[in-house]
C-alpha cells in the first residue's frame, strides 16, 4: 500500500506542477506558482515521508480557507462565455484550490494513519 500512495503523491507532484506552469497568463502568476508550488513540494515531501502531520494539516487548512474566501457569490460555471467572467475566473481559483486541500487531506489522513500497513 505505501507504494500506492507514493505513486499518487507523484501523480500529484506533476499535476501541480502542470498547474502551475499553465498560470503564465493568469492576472496574478506569481500568486498561483507560489500555490501549486507548494502543493507540489508537500507532495514530494509526502511521497518522500517527509512530510509532517502538522505540516499536512496546515496547508489543508489554508487551501481550505483561501477557496472559501475565493468562491464566487454565484457560481457560473467554468467555460468562457457562459456567465460573468470575474465569477468563472474565482470559481476556477476556488476549485483548484479545493482540490490542493483534499490532496492535503489524504496526506493528513495516511499520515496519521501510519506508514507500516
């Protein structure tokens, strides 16, 4: 099971880091490189075991707070052309980083489960 796991910490070290190079047109790159940067760190650190519960658990939590305040006030979508740009623009935001706290979450989980099983 560990090898499993280290597999998808891998996945996601990648995938964060796809993310972040697609950044390079977005208002504010530097803001969302330093984001999915991080994601991708503690998914090195993680499939390392390198990465502290504390730790873990910290950037679940500021993932999970920065989509809350970054989720729209009406949702429209994720498709250009389909609503209000700026409301699709923060719903993307919000979901990425949705997506890094749940990652968090299952380093948190398997953390705190143990590495032996």
């Amino acid at each position: 099971m560990n090898s499993f796991f280290k597999i998808i910490a891998f996945i996601f070290s990648v995938l964060f880091i796809w993310a972040a190079v697609l950044q390079y047109n977005d208002p504010d790159p530097i803001l969302w490189y330093t984001i999915y940067g991080v994601a991708a760190i503690a998914s090195l650190l993680f499939a390392f075991k390198k990465l502290s519960l504390w730790m873990a658990l910290i950037l679940f939590l500021a993932f999970s707070v920065g989509a809350y305040v970054d989720w729209p006030a009406q949702f429209e979508g994720y498709a250009i052309g389909e609503g209000d740009i700026k409301n699709i623009e923060m719903g993307r935001e919000a979901s990425g980083l949705i997506l890094c706290a749940l990652v968090m979450l299952l380093y948190v989980w398997r953390i705190r489960k143990g590495w032996k099983s």
